[in-house]
C-alpha cells in the first residue's frame, strides 16, 4: 500500500471513529433532554449518563486527530478547505465549545438545569448538519478557485439537494446509532424499563435511516455523476451495508442478541461510509486536491506514518481499558458503584 | 476601521482564542501535578485531609478541562482557517508534533475518564497510578504544541526555494534550537500558575474563616511550597531563556529591554517610557545587569536594535509585557518565601491576614504573567510568522468575514468565561469541607475508599 493510501485509510477510520462515538453523544444529548421535557427522565437518563460522563472528552479527540492528520497528510487542505470554510468551520466550532461546555456545566455543575440541558440537547443535532456538509463541498462545484482566489458558493451549497440529503441522513443516523447503542447499553444493565423506551426510539428511527440513505444515493448522482459511477462498482458493499442493517433491526425488534445488533449496526455504517469513501477516492476535494498530487513530502509521510504506530500501541490499549471500564463491566454499567460525594 | 482588514482580524481573533485557551491549558497542565501530590501525601502521611484535596480540586479541575478542551478544539481548526498559507508550510515541515500531541490528547481524555469515575472502585494507590498517565499527557501536550511555536521562531529541518518545500527533516525541524528553554519554561510556569491559583483559593477560604481550617491550611502549605519551587525554577529557566535569544534572536530581547546600540556593560532598562526619538525616560536602569542576564558576564556583548533593519524590528511595547512578567516571577517568590517563614513559627496560630491577602492575590497574577510572558514571546517575533520565511501580513486568510467571526468568538468565550465562573464558585459552595469530611469519615481517622 502507499503512503498515501495509508495516510487517507488511517484519517478514513478514524472519522469512522468519530462518527459513531459522536453520534452515540450527540443523540443521547438529544435523548436526554427529549426525557426531561416528557417526563420520563427518571427512566433513562441514568443510563445514558453513567456511559457518556467518562467519554465525552475521548469523542472530541476523535475530530482533532482528524483534521490534525488531514493537515499533516495533505497539506493543501488547509488552504482549500481553510480558506473557503471560515464562515461555516467557525460555525462548527463555536456549535461544538457550546455543547462541550455546557456539557460539563450540567453534569459535573448546575445538575439538572434546564437550560443547559436544552443547550446541549439542541447543539447535539446542529453540529452533525454543520459537519456534514463538509462532505457536500468535497463533491466539488462549491468551492471554487477563480484568478488564484479561493471562495465557496453559498448559493451552489445551499441549492443543491444532496446537501440536505446529506443533512437529513445525518441527523436521522445520529438518533439512530445512539438509540440502539443506548438500548443495548440498557439491557445490559439490566434495566428493563429504560430499555423499553430505548428500543422503541430505535425502532421508530431505523425506517427513517435507510430511506434518507437511499436519498443521499440518488443525489450524489447528481452531484457528482463519476463519484456515483463509483459507488455502482462498489455495489456490494451498500449490498452489505444494507443486510446488516435488516439483522440488527430484527435481532433488537426480537429483543435478542443485542450485541450482535450493535456490532451489526457498527457494520452497517462500516460498510456504507468505507464504500462512499473509497469510491471518493482518489480526490480529497473534487477536482482539486487528490491524494496522489497533494500528498506531504515522503519524509514526513513516512515520519506520521511511524509515529501513528507508535502512537496506537499506546492508545489501543488505553482505549480498551476504558472500555472495560465502562462498557464491559457489569457492575459499573449497573450503577453498583455508589458515589460519595461527587 | 476605514478599510477592512483581513490580516488585522485574523491577528485579533488569533490572540483572542490563544490568550482564552491558555488560561485553561495552564490549569490543564499543572493541576492535574497538583493533584498527583496531594494524592501521594494523603497516602504517605496516611493523612485523609489530603484525599479530600485530591477529590476537590479534581471535582473543579473537570469544569476548566471542559473549556480547555472546547477552546483548544478551536484554535486547532481556526489556525487552518485564518492562516491556511501558514499551515499549508507548516503541515510539510511540523506537522509531526501536531499529530503526536493528539495522542497525548487521547492519553489525558481516557485516563481522565477513568480517574474521575474510579474513586470508589480502586484502591487509593491503584486511583494514583491512573493519574500518572493524565501528568504525562497533558505536559506532553504542552511539549509538542511548544515545539511547533518554538519552530515558529527558529525554523529548521527544511528547504525553501521559490515556494517549494524540499528536504524535510521532521525531527530536526522538531528539536529546534529554541525548543529547549521554551519547552522548559512553558511547562515550569504552568506548573507555577496552578500552584499558585490554587493556594489563592486556600487562601480565600482561610480569609472567610469558613469550614474546617485546618484543611485549608494543609492546602496553604503544599501549594505555596510547591509553588515556591517551581517559582524559583521558572525564573531560573526563564534566565536561560533571555540567553537564548541573545544569541538567536536578538531582536527580541532588543525589543524588550528598548536597547538601540549594539554594546557591551548594557544596562537593564525597567519601566519607563519611550520617547518619539527613541530616548527612555523615567525608568530605572541597572547598570551592566542586561549584558549579565544576555551571557552571564558584564562585558558581553548585546546587539541593538539600530543594527536590524528597521522593518523587521517587534514593536516595541513588548518592554512592559516583559517587565511585567519578570516582576510577577519575582513578586510571588518573595510572597511564597514570606509564607514558609510564617509557617514554620508554629507559635503564630493564625497567619497574618495581609499575607492571606497577598497569596489571594498571587493567583491571579501569576496567570498575568502567563499571558504576558505568551503575548512577549509572539509579538516580539513580528513580523514574522514563521521566522526568516515568511511575515504574518502573507500567512492570513483573504476571507471577509473575519470581523464577524471576531464578534462571535468573543461573545462565546464571554458566555463560557461567566458561567464557568458561575458553575464552579456553585460547585464549592455547594459541597462544604466540613460536610464532606463528615461524609467520607474522615473525623476519626482513616478515610473508607
Ligand atoms: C507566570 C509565568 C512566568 C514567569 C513568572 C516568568 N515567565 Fe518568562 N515566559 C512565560 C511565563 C513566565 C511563558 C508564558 O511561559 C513564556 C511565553 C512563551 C514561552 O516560551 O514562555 C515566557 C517567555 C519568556 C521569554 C521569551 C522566550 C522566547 O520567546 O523564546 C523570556 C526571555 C523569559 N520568559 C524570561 C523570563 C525571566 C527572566 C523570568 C524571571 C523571573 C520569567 N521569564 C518569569
Ligand atoms: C497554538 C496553540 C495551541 C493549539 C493549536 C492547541 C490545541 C489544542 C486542542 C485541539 C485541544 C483539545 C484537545 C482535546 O480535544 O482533548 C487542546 C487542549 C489542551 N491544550 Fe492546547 N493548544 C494550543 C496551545 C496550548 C498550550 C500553549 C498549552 C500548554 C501550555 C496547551 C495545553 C493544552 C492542554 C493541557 C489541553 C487539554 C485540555 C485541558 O486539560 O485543559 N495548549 N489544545
Ligand atoms: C502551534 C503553535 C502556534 C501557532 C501556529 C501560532 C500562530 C500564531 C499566529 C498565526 C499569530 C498571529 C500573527 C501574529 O500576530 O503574530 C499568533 C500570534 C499570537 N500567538 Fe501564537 N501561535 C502558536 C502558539 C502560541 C501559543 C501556545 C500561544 C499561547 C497562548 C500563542 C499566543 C499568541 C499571541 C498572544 C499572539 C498575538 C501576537 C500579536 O499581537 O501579534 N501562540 N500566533
């Protein structure tokens, strides 16, 4: 494999990464505060705290290592995207300090104030729509460059209607991913009542997901006629996607194997996101900036390229030890540990 | 503003987000230290109060993380979107420190995690041992981060001809000549700082006279020690610096001591003011103590500001960022000292209330000296961005919506700033020492963990 390959693969999984612990945060946020105003908070925000207190900050890092890694791979981003992405990247950021913050503030603060909740709640499904029209903009057409100047179209981005394919997706897939992470993370804990009403948003938000998957298809054919040519020859894997996605909404429907449901869900998106990107491949923003042309220099590939396997040895294990922690063990996911005082 | 600007506000926004951030990462950096040694007095001493240190400050120190971590995800992406030609060299040659400080990200976030969540279920010795790796990957944070601004200042390890960015060495660009004593005292001062705020707080309480004393006390004596130490390796390291730059960069500590001709037995100019034509007035100069602290004898030898060209000089307003940040340094050792002769007069009961209110002072402006010793440090390395290759006035975006996104910004970091105040000055009036000390039954002897 080439360098670049490795350098595209590594950034590609890790946005994976945070694309499924994001959207775990992000909906359980929502989920948290939909709870509060229905009154059904005692039921389920128990559980959904005791598994994001000690994560959120983990899922942040996920989004640093990855535009630090693009930067570092491919240089050239930072101008294209640095330059015509100030209005909607700054928007994103100040959308993500927000819910990070008020994060915190309602949990390890003010417990249980409203407002932050509902700041935190809100938030969870704005940055998601932010975010990912980034993955409109690489479809090229939006960001252009004219007399060495670059700047984005506002109107091209907005008009489009694979922008908001992508954005209905987004937010259908976040509500998705977390509530059936958040129903096997209740049944584990053995606690029924959370994962009844956990188990019927989940059911409710799978329809909506694959529907708004096939909209996205269909769009990028319009988008982007080649990237979709791509997609074609790459059939099988939205074939996959789409098997994994039938299994674990029957395994959850059936109340059965939610493990296997959840790995399945895992798959699902797995197999869609590797499909989409690859099938993107070989450009990073169409028709700009491609892999091949806009690589580093090979003395700091090869450099980013040692000091991410070195950097894994030490994460991977950390990584499961948290895992173990708060996800694995029973007692933990239970609420056996009685806290004094915090 | 007649005309707009883009590099004007990319320059203020950067400074606004920076001088936000480090506030945060500061206290990122040093308390999770702080903490480490209050954990290992409780289990040392055997003495509970200590614990309940640990357990207090750490109840805190997640609120500033929070904002630490929010406002370092955002100076991370706003260095690409307002200075995307910077970051495109700047990806080629010293991307490597940025990519490795995001394990060192990874590495505090999860063991942070689990040491906050993990009071209950480890042992006290187990629990400390979890905070090893939160030390290691915050300071290793501010280790790589420094390097690249230290790049900024003396750029190495790559070729640059018409544009083009040819024989990289990453690891040379890396340990850079002023790595060393950059690194150094980044790393001594934020050790200092969070000392320091955190006898402020001790202090306070001990001045309110609310709660259990004697826990206040114990705080009082770790932090302002610990803080004496650091303090006094701070200025030391600081020293160190200011014969670094007399000898890479000149200009700098030029500009700082509003030096002009080039001479040996230089005096070192404190205060002052400067006139049109550069003559210093009002301010109190010692004779032959700048040429000691550029290299350690009077008769050597600093290069003046008439020798560099008038376009490449920093402004010279530095002089009072510098000054001020020497004579915090300073302050505060003499503060620490005052507290540790008080202390050891057991007969004393109660220190003296002007010293209580000094220490309360002292937190705050050890972080004023954080801040001008960083605002020093990059506005007396204009006009370049990247020293010797390329000014600030090429490196920003051409974006016009840079004004706007500077209002944005500075209303979210006022929003976040009053309600962290509000959150945390809640959180500790909330949960009363006296009350918790009874709750982890610490009266009578040995806490239950
Ligand atoms: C409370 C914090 C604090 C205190 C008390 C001091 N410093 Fe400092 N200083 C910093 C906090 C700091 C800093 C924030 O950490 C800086 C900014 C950038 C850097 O490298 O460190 C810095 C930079 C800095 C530089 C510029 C280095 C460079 O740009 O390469 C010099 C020459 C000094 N310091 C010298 C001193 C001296 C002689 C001190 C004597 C007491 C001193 N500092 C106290
Ligand atoms: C241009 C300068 C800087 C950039 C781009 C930057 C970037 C970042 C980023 C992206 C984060 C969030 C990491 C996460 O998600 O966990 C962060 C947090 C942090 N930064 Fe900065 N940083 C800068 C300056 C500094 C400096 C000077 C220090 C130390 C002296 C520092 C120390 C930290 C620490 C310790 C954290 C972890 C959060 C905390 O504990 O408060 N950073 N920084
Ligand atoms: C990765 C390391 C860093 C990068 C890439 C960086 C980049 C920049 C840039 C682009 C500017 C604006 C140009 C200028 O006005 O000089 C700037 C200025 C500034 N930076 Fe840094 N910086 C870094 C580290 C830091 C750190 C760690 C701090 C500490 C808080 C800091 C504090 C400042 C301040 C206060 C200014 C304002 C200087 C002025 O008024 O011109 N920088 N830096």
């Amino acid at each position: 494999m080439s360098l670049e390959l490795v350098g595209i693969t590594v950034l590609w999984i890790f946005l994976y990464g945070y694309l499924i612990v994001a959207s775990i945060d992000f909906g359980a946020g929502f989920f948290s505060y939909y709870s509060v105003i229905t009154m059904k908070k005692h039921i389920i925000h128990k559980i959904i705290e005791r598994y994001l207190s000690p994560v959120w900050e983990v899922t942040n890092v996920f989004l640093v290592f990855f535009y630090i890694g693009m930067v570092g791979f491919f240089p050239e981003t930072a101008r294209y995207y640095g330059t015509a992405l100030l209005v909607p990247g700054s928007v994103a950021i100040i959308l993500l300090a927000i819910r990070g913050a008020y994060y915190a503030f309602s949990n390890y603060g003010s417990k249980d104030n409203k407002w932050y909740m509902l700041l935190y709640g809100a938030t969870g499904l704005l940055i998601p729509a932010t975010l990912s029209t980034v993955l409109t903009i690489s479809e090229g057409g939006i960001i252009v460059e004219q007399n060495g100047m670059i700047f984005l179209d506002w109107s091209k981005l907005l008009g489009s209607p694979y922008t908001w394919s992508v954005i209905l997706l987004s937010l259908v897939s976040v509500l998705y991913i977390s509530s059936m992470f958040l129903s096997f993370y209740a049944y584990r804990a053995k606690d029924y009542p959370a994962f009844g009403i956990l188990r019927g948003y989940a059911l409710f938000w799978s329809g909506p997901t694959i529907l708004a998957s096939l909209l996205v298809f269909f769009a990028i054919n319009q988008q982007n006629p080649e990237h979709f040519r791509n997609m074609l020859n790459l059939g099988w894997m939205f074939g996959a996607s789409f098997i994994c996605f039938l299994v674990a909404v029957y395994l959850l429907w059936k109340r059965i194997k939610l493990g296997l449901s959840f790995i399945l869900v895992l798959l699902q998106f797995a197999f869609a996101f590797f499909g989409y990107g690859k099938a993107h491949l070989p450009y990073i923003l169409f028709p700009y900036i491609s892999i091949h042309e806009n690589f580093t220099n090979q003395a700091m590939g090869t450099a980013l390229v040692i000091a991410f396997i070195a950097g894994l040895v030490i994460l991977i294990p950390s990584l499961f030890l948290l895992m173990r922690l708060f996800l694995f063990d029973a007692d933990y996911v239970q609420g056996k540990f009685i806290k004094k005082g915090d | 503003m007649p005309i707009y600007d883009s590099v004007f506000y990319s320059r203020l926004l950067t400074e606004t987000t920076l001088a936000f951030h480090i506030i945060f990462a500061t206290i990122g950096v040093g308390v999770p230290v702080m903490i480490m040694l209050a954990e290992l007095a409780s289990i040392k001493r055997k003495d509970p109060y200590y614990a309940l240190l640990a357990r207090r400050w750490a109840r805190g120190f997640v609120i500033t993380v929070a904002i630490g971590v929010v406002t370092g995800t955002a100076i991370g992406l706003q260095l690409s979107l307002l200075w995307p030609k910077f970051m495109e060299i700047a990806g080629q040659a010293i991307a490597l420190p940025l990519f490795l400080e995001t394990f060192a990200f990874f590495i505090e976030a999860i063991f942070l995690g689990i040491y906050l969540y993990t009071w209950e279920r480890l042992k006290p010795k187990h629990h400390l041992l979890l905070l090893v790796p939160v030390v290691i990957g915050s300071s290793a944070s501010a280790f790589f981060i420094t390097t690249v601004n230290a790049f900024m200042n003396t750029p190495q390890g790559f070729t640059l001809k018409d544009g083009l960015i040819t024989n990289v060495q990453p690891i040379l660009a890396m340990f850079n000549p002023s790595m060393p004593t950059k690194v150094a005292h980044v790393l001594s001062s934020a050790y200092m700082t969070s000392a320091f705020i955190l006898a402020a707080i001790a202090a306070y309480s001990l001045l309110r006279k609310k709660g259990d004393t004697l826990y206040a006390k114990k705080a009082l004596k770790l932090t302002v020690t610990a803080g004496l130490v650091f303090a006094i390796t701070t200025a030391m390291i600081g020293d160190l610096s200011a014969k670094f730059l007399a000898h890479t960069q000149p200009e700098k500590l030029a500009a700082a001591e509003w030096h002009f001709e080039t001479t040996k037995n230089a005096p070192l100019v404190l205060g002052g003011i400067l006139t049109e034509n550069n003559e210093v007035k009002y301010a109190l100069k010692i004779p032959y103590a700048l040429s000691i602290l550029a290299g350690g004898t009077p008769g050597t030898e600093v290069k003046g500001l008439n020798d560099i060209p008038k376009d490449l000089r920093p402004p010279l307003y530095v002089h009072y960022f510098f000054d001020a940040m020497v004579a915090i340094g300073m302050f505060v050792i003499v503060v620490a000292i005052c507290h540790m002769w008080y202390a050891r007069k057991k007969s004393r009961k109660p220190y003296p209330r002007w010293l209580l209110a000094i220490i309360v002072v002292c937190g705050p402006l050890s972080m004023l000296g954080i801040q001008c010793g960083w605002f020093y440090a990059e506005v007396g390395r204009q006009p370049w961005i990247l020293r010797g290759y390329m000014k600030v006035a090429d490196a920003a975006t051409t974006s016009q919506d840079v004004d706007t996104m500077l209002l944005l910004f500075c209303l979210l970091y006022i929003v976040l700033a009053l309600t962290a105040v509000k959150v945390l000055s809640k959180l500790f009036r909330k949960n009363d020492v006296a009350d918790e000390l009874i709750a982890l039954g610490i009266f009578g002897g040995r806490t239950k963990e």
